[in-house]
C-alpha cells in the first residue's frame, strides 16, 4: 500500500495516519534514514513490527498504535533515541524488552496488548 519509491525520498516525517492501510508495515520504510517521526497509527496494518526498524538512527517517535500488529517487540527498537513510543491497541505478544529502560523516552504506550513477564 505505501509505494516503494518514497525510500528514494529525504523524508524526516511521515504521517500516514487514519487511512486503511493494510498488510505488514512494509521493510522498505526503513530505508529512511533520515527519518525522525513516523505515524502508521489507525490503520489496519499486521503482521509483526519489522525488526530492520533498528536502522532508523535518527526515529524519535514511532507510533503504531490502532493496528492488528503482532509478535513481539522486535529487542532493536530499543537501539533508537526513541522519545516517543505508542504501540498501544494492537496484538503484540511477549515480553517488555528490558532494554526499553535505557530508552530516553517520555511517553510509552504498551496498553491493550498482549503482553506477558516482568515489567
């Protein structure tokens, strides 16, 4: 549903909120590395959070929530200076990486999930 031809772009933003987006959060997307926000939120995307997420150095906010996404939270999202986390509202499962502490978030969103272990 996003075309390929947006990695060729030098994009810092990318809101694609409230459409009917559907299927995977598409890997090319992680070929912004300029990329600093990112809102997939209230769409209909599933399957897992790609763990090539990890490459987006610069992601500051990365707000999925209002998905069927599922799986766990891929442990490489917590390698980003990541100030903004919603990942509420969806089917993620498993356990809270616990490298998420040493996040330097100010908001994190992990309600309505299926989430399981320790916090």
């Amino acid at each position: 549903p996003i075309p390929s031809e947006i990695t060729m772009l030098p994009l810092r933003y990318l809101y694609l909120y409230n459409n009917k987006l559907s299927g995977p959060i598409p890997s090319e997307i992680t070929m912004l590395h300029e990329l600093k926000f990112l809102s997939l939120s209230e769409n209909n995307l599933s399957g897992p959070i790609p763990s090539e997420i990890g490459m987006l150095h610069q992601l500051v906010e990365l707000t999925v929530n209002d998905n069927y996404l599922s799986g766990p939270i891929p442990s490489e999202i917590t390698m980003l200076p990541l100030r903004y986390l919603y990942l509420y509202n969806n089917k993620l499962s498993g356990p809270i990486p616990s490298e998420i502490t040493m996040l330097p978030l100010r908001y994190l969103y992990l309600y309505n999930n299926k989430l399981s272990g320790p916090i």
